[in-house]
C-alpha cells in the first residue's frame, strides 16, 4: 500500500460538535443530580471542598455518563441504524471506528479524574465503568437482559453518583441510612429506564434485544415501570417516617400522589406519553430525591 492510500485510509477525524452530540450531554443530568443528593446530605456544616465537588460533577456526568453513551452507541450502531438513523454513528457524523476510540479514550480519562476524589469514589468510578462496558458491549451485554440492564443502568444513574457525592464531601464511605436511601431512589430508576426503552421497541424486537417492554409487551412494561418507581418511593417515604423525619416523609409522599394521577394517563397510552412523563413524572421524582437528601442530614453520621 503506498503512503497516500495509507493516509486515505483512515478513518476522518469527526467535528467537535458530532463528538460532543455522541456523549449526549443531555443525559448527564441524572448522574449529576444525584451527584448533588449526595452533596446535600453529606454536607453538616463541615467545610466543602469546591474543587473535589466540581470535579465529582465532571466526573459522573460528562466523563462517566458520557462514556456510557458512546460505549452504547458504538456497539448499538446497527440498531440505531434502524430505530434512530439520525445519531451520530449510524449517520456518518462520527465515521469509521473514532466511536470505539472515543469511547476508549473516556474511560481512561474518568478513570484518571477519578482518582483525587479518594478511594471510595475511585473504586465506583471503576464499577460504574465496568457496568457500562457490560451493558452495552459482547459478550455480556446487559442490555440484552431487561431486567439486569435495566438495574446497571439505575445504579449508574442513580446509586453510584448519590454515593460517590457523599463520600466526596464526607471523606468517608456513605452511612447505612445514605445507602439505603440512594438504594431505594435506584430500584425506582429501573422504572425510568424501563420507560426509556419503549421509543426503540421495533429495532430491538428485530435485533433480538430482550427490553422489558419487548419481553412484556408496552402496556404491561409501562404498569411495572410505574409500580417501580412508586414502590420505592413508598419505602423511601415509610423510612422517612421511621426516622420521625415528618416534615420529608410528607413531601415525598405529596410528590408520590401527584406521580400517580400523571402515571394513570401515562397508562392510557404508555409508548406515546412516555416522554411527557419523563418531563413531569420524573421531575416529581428527582425532586423527592433531593427533599431526602436534605432530610437524611439531621440524622446522626453514624
């Protein structure tokens, strides 16, 4: 091969703008939510660094959860080929492999921002990294399983961000009152993605991608969706009241009524409303998240 046709052959470097739409920025506001819950319920008064919590911020959500999303994408390009042709890879925006190298070159830089954040947030750096990777690429691929992809993707959103925040600002590892909290809020999360899935049933029936609402069918997925996220919710707010926290555990249960008159006309027509739920619904729910934080900070560290 001569030295032009070896330059010819590689693959065109993709703008910065088709880079940046492979990370999708807008789903970094979950990890980055949760992020801050971890946050709220860490920070006693004790001083914060702003440097750790700015980095923390970069870390769950435009390093970790943009390197989900471009893991997912390079190894779902044959199914966004179908359901959403115009994404960056299926649609020529991002050529050749620089997917996979992108995805690559992510995962090692949030492992290297993850380290001044401490072991504990280093060490759910790494699970969180490996959870993306298993989601989405052979042979595990969760994504394939419903049930258990569904579960990687809520602790990566939910979980694992809430923890990493409290450790963070905390310098040790969350208590069992934080855990369980940020457990729960992520059990719940499985409904959201859950909810997520019905915009690509046809190009996963096709490609064999076993999603709740292929396995179960739309309207079955959506009532175990919207069970989901009010089950957790329910013990978050049962928890709450154990604790005597009377003020929170009454929010949350207000903010759990409102999901559940928006969640009957979800129900009505699961797949063409499930984005507006996710843009009132969801809203509901996040903010439940935050009013627990805030809540879980009068109890004692221990």
């Amino acid at each position: 091969m001569t030295r032009l046709a070896a330059l010819k052959s590689v693959d065109p470097v993709p703008d910065a703008l088709a880079a940046l739409a492979l990370l999708k920025p807008i789903t970094w506001f979950p990890p980055m939510w949760a992020f801050g819950c971890g946050i709220v319920c860490a920070s006693r008064g004790a001083a914060i660094s702003w440097w750790q919590v700015l980095l923390g911020i970069a870390l769950v959500g435009p390093l970790v959860c943009g390197t989900s999303q471009a893991v997912n994408d390079w190894f779902d390009r044959e199914v966004d080929a179908l359901n959403e042709p115009d994404r960056p890879i299926p649609s020529g925006r991002v050529p050749g492999r620089w997917g996979l190298y992108i995805a690559i070159g992510w995962t090692m830089l949030s492992v290297l921002a993850a380290i001044p954040l401490g072991t504990f947030a280093f060490r759910a750096t790494l699970f969180g990294l490996l959870l993306a990777w298993m989601y989405s690429a052979p042979p595990v691929r969760l994504k394939q399983y419903g049930w258990w992809g569904n579960s990687a993707v809520a602790a990566c959103y939910e979980g694992l961000p809430w923890l990493t925040g409290a450790a963070v600002v905390s310098g040790a590892a969350p208590n069992g009152n934080v855990i369980l909290i940020a457990t729960l809020y992520s059990a719940g999360a499985h409904g959201i993605m859950t909810l997520n899935d019905f915009k690509s049933v046809g190009g996963d029936r096709r490609m064999g991608i076993g999603s709740l609402p292929v396995k179960l069918g739309v309207e079955r997925a959506a009532e175990f969706a919207c069970w989901t996220m009010a089950l957790a919710q329910v013990a978050v707010f049962l928890l709450l009241l154990g604790w005597r926290l009377y003020a929170a555990s009454l929010g949350v249960s207000l903010l759990l009524a409102a999901q559940v008159l928006l969640m009957r006309r979800l129900l009505e027509r699961p797949r063409e409303l499930a984005p507006w739920y996710n843009g009132t619904g969801i809203t509901l729910y996040v903010l439940g998240m935050l009013l627990s934080a805030f809540a879980l900070k009068s109890l004692p560290m221990s």
